[in-house]
C-alpha cells in the first residue's frame, strides 16, 4: 500500500472537507483517505493512481496537486 499527499485549495469549510473525502474515496484503489481543511491537504493511502485523484477533486470544484 502507497501513500499520496495532495495540496488542495479552494476548501472553506467542512462540507468541502466531506466533498472532496467522498471524491477521494471514490477513486478505485483507494483504502483511506484524510482531508485536513486547516493544512488544505490529503493523505490518501492505497493503490489509486495519483492522477485519478488530482482529476476527482478538480472535479468537484477544487485546485489539487500531488504535494513534493
């Protein structure tokens, strides 16, 4: 299992936080999923190909980026 930390902006409040977790954890591959709203981050542990993720939460409305 692998982990991929993304820097998301655009969050406000928490039901982005629950918008962009349902996002995640929609993407096959992924087992967990943490969204910080005061770090604007996610820790996202499992197989899921990082990409999918950047794409799941732009597609609700949110900049995303895999973190360095």
């Amino acid at each position: 299992m692998s982990e991929v930390q993304l820097k998301i902006t655009g969050m406000t409040c928490g039901h982005c936080v629950a918008a962009v977790t349902k996002a995640i954890r929609a993407v096959p591959g992924v087992q967990d999923a943490q969204v910080d709203l005061a770090s604007g981050s996610a820790r996202v542990q499992g197989s899921a190909d990082a990409q999918a993720l950047v794409s799941a939460v732009q597609d609700e409305g949110y900049s995303a980026q895999v973190a360095a």
